[in-house]
C-alpha cells in the first residue's frame, strides 16, 4: 500500500529532478528524502527512479504512479476536509423518521434548535410508525428512529437519560426488535379518555377503564389498538371496536359526532386539539414510552448525536407544558 506522504515526496522529485531540491521544497532533509523513496519503491516492488549522470529521471512505474498521485493526493485532501466538515458540525445529514403524534409535537422544536445551532448540517423528516420506523433504521433508511413501546401496566417510568444501549424499553421491560440499538428516552406518554360533551363522563375528573365497558370505541393504530384490547382485558371486559382509524382528526370527529368513546395518548392529544370533546384521565393509569433509537456506530456522528440531544431537550419542553 502506498503512503500519502511518499507519494507526495516523488511528485515534489520528479518536479524539481533532484532529492536535495525537493527536500528543500518540502521542508525536509535530503537523507529523509532519500529514505521515502526507499520505502516507496519498497511498497511499489520495482524502481521508481534511474539516476543518469548527475540527473534522476523516472522510471515508466514511476511516471504511472505520479500520473495518478494528484488526483489521489487531491481526493485524499478533499476527503480529510469533508470529514473536518463533519466533525465540525458544517456539514452532514440525519434522517429522522418519527410517528405522526411525534412529529406534530416533538420534532418541530428539536428541528429548528438544530438548525440554528448547525444551519450546515442537513435534516430530512419522514412519518412512520414502528414497528416500521426501526426497520427503516436498521435498513440504513435513517439515521434515528422515534418510536414507542407500552409496558404492562402497573411498571413505573423513569426520566429521560444518557444513551444506552437497547433490547428493553425505558422501564426494562423488552422490546421485540430493539436489540443491539442505542436508545435515548424522551418522555412518558399518558392515556387519555375523550368522550362527546354530553357524555356521563364528561363531568367527571376521571374515567375508570371498566365504566368503558359496553361503549363503542374508537381505536386508533394497530399498536395502540392492540394495547388498548390488553387493557381492556385486564380490566375484565372485551372492548367494542365500532371504528379503527390511526388519523388523530377523524377519531376526534368520531367521537364529537356521538360516535363512541377513544383512548389517545397525550401527545396525540396535543397535535389535534379536540374541540367538541371532552378529556378526561384515565385510571387506572396507563401510558407509553417514547425514545429514539439509533445504531452503536451512529450514535458517534457528531450530527447525529447533536439530534439526540435537540429531541431529547424539546421532549422535556413538551412534557413541561
């Protein structure tokens, strides 16, 4: 293999035609000249220079390797700067892929803080639930995934932390599809009851799962509606699904127009205001965890982990308010 540093001092010889010249060029001594070329010619495996009287002139290997050692010196230059560039923040891209409840609410200010922290790095949004959004991740589709689990009920959260590795969600409980991930926490994410106005509930500061029993219901993505049929189950009762639907609006609409019952989560809640709705919480409490997952090798891109940090602070700032 050849080194950069040899190629250098055989391009400065064959300009200048001698090693005393071409140490002077290079700032170097012409005995460390001399050993470069050993060793270049070493790696080459053939002369790379004839001396004829007082002159050197190249061999035909050595005119080849000085024919291609400016554009690989030239490459070689524009590849350290670019990965300067990206090191330094002024350049680089992450792709984020977050459910919609997350987009609408998270993302915007993580987005605009990393933008105006590094207007050079380039950020790119896509909507995907998981279990889909992680495989766009490990499928080299993004960069960071935002995705959510449900742990069983009765687990206690725990506050956002460093990056840590993945295989269990936020609360050790596993999750299928993790492993081998680095996972940030972002925030807990309570369950919400909406009920029309004019709902028995309505009025009251609380709602009890099992009161549900009998409602039709609203449920919304696949992965909400499978949690939300545990949850029903656990309360002792098997939910009536008259509509299913993972459009935050349209279940609002459902329910104003008297059509049953939902159960969002919080953030949900918060991107679609539900107007001629009532919310109410319910007990007992349920919730999901909301991350971001990355790659181990990815979660060292200084981009990318200047993300992590942007989303993991505007998830405190939406849980504050």
């Amino acid at each position: 293999m050849f080194d950069a540093r040899h190629l250098r001092v055989l391009r400065a010889v064959a300009g200048t035609g001698s090693f005393s010249a071409a140490a002077r060029e290079l700032g170097l001594t012409q005995p460390a000249v001399s050993q470069q070329m050993k060793a270049l010619e070493q790696a080459a495996a053939t002369p790379l220079l004839v001396r004829a009287g007082r002159e050197l002139r190249l061999t035909e290997a050595g005119e080849a390797l000085v024919r291609h050692a400016g554009s690989i010196l030239a490459g070689l230059a524009a590849a350290e700067e670019e990965v300067a560039a990206l090191a330094g923040l002024r350049a680089g891209r992450v792709r984020l892929v977050s459910f919609p409840s997350g987009s609408s609410t998270i993302v915007p200010g993580a987005l605009a803080a990393m933008r105006a922290a590094h207007p050079g790095t380039r950020i790119s949004l896509v909507d995907a639930e998981p279990p889909r959004s992680v495989e766009m991740l490990r499928e080299g589709e993004c960069e960071i995934a935002l995705a959510f689990h449900y742990p069983l009920p009765g687990t206690a959260g725990r506050e956002p932390e460093e990056p840590e590795a993945a295989g269990a969600g936020a609360d050790g409980d596993p999750v299928d599809g993790w492993d081998g991930l680095v996972l940030r926490p972002l925030l807990t994410d309570r369950l919400l009851c909406l009920v029309p106005e004019d709902h028995p509930a309505a009025g009251a500061g609380r709602v009890e799962l099992a009161e549900l029993a009998g409602e039709p219901v609203i449920a919304g993505c696949p992965r909400c509606r499978t949690h939300l049929v545990e949850l029903c189950r656990r309360a002792g009762f098997a939910p009536r699904i008259d509509f299913a639907t993972d459009d935050y609006p349209a279940v609002v609409g459902l329910v104003r127009a008297g059509l049953g019952v939902a159960v969002l989560p919080g953030l949900a809640v918060r991107a679609v205001p539900p107007r001629g709705v009532v919310t109410v919480p319910l007990l007992p409490e349920a919730r999901r965890e909301v991350v971001a997952l990355t790659l181990p090798d990815l979660a060292r891109v200084p981009a990318v982990a200047a993300m992590l940090d942007r989303l993991a602070a505007a998830a405190r700032d939406t849980q504050d308010t």
